[in-house]
C-alpha cells in the first residue's frame, strides 16, 4: 500500500505501543527522569540517555505510556527549529530526500530527510510551496546550510 494513505496521526513503537507528542517547558532534571510542564499539568519522564536542555526550556516531547511511566523517546528543541518554505525537492544518489528550503528570514537550507526522519507526511506527497517546520538533528556552516533533520513537520495540508 501507498505511503500516501498511512495515518501519520498514530504512531507506534515496534511493540505496539502509542507514540505521544505534547509541547511542554522543562521543570527538574534529574539523571535519569525529566519533568514538563505541559497545557495537561506536570508530566514525568524516565529518560536515562542525558538530556541537554536546561528548566525553563520549549521542547516538543514523543513518548509513550507503560508500566515503567511515561518513556521519553525523543525530543525537540523548540529553539532549534527552522521555518522553512519548500524551494526544490530532489533525492541524492542514495535515494535520500533533499529539500532545499529557505527560512522566514531568507536563509537557505539545503535539508536531508533520511529514514531515521519522523515526518508527518509521506515524502511522495512533498511539494514546491509547502511551508515545513524543521528540528535539526545536526547542522553545518556551509551556504546554504546543510541540515539532517530530526523531525519535518509540514504545516500547510
């Protein structure tokens, strides 16, 4: 079946569990837990990796709910993200998804969007125009910049 038609919505571990996405600010961190502030109250998570952002932080949460708690999975700084309007779309010789994008202040990007990429959108589906949001995973100094996205989120459907 067509990536087109899969409900980025719901997201699921490997173990069938529901993946949640919550924007929330950084209360305490502790070596291996996290609290959030968030629109529903305060959230813990179990995060055992390190955390490198400090209280008081934005960050976009995707967790999951077990019998351990709420397991942190990923995280997003909110300081990090690009707002970005899709300028061209290619794919490198391995297939990789290139996008190059400028910004609301006119910087250019030149975004890599591999499998390890959470997107809520199928890649197929991409067009010239789309505006998208972009957490970096890793960033360099060239022109234009070349960003491995974490996390594209496209904000015109």
């Amino acid at each position: 079946m067509s990536d087109q038609y899969y409900d980025y919505t719901l997201r699921r571990t490997t173990n069938g569990d529901e993946i949640k996405r919550v924007t929330a600010t950084v209360g305490e961190v502790g070596d291996d837990f996290i609290t959030a502030i968030t629109e529903m109250g305060e959230l813990k998570f179990n995060y055992p990796k390190g955390f490198n952002l400090k209280e008081g932080d934005q960050f976009i949460a995707d967790y999951v709910e077990n019998t351990k708690g709420n397991e942190l999975l990923s995280y997003f700084d909110e300081t990090s993200k690009i707002n970005a309007t899709v300028k061209e779309i290619s794919r490198d010789t391995n297939g990789m998804l290139r996008v190059y994008g400028v910004s609301d202040d006119n910087r250019e990007y030149d975004i890599n969007v591999d499998s390890d990429t959470i997107t809520n959108f199928a890649h197929s589906t991409l067009k010239e125009g789309d505006e998208i949001v972009v957490y970096p995973e890793k960033t360099d100094g060239n022109i234009p910049v070349v960003v491995r996205a974490k996390l594209v989120v496209r904000r015109s459907e």
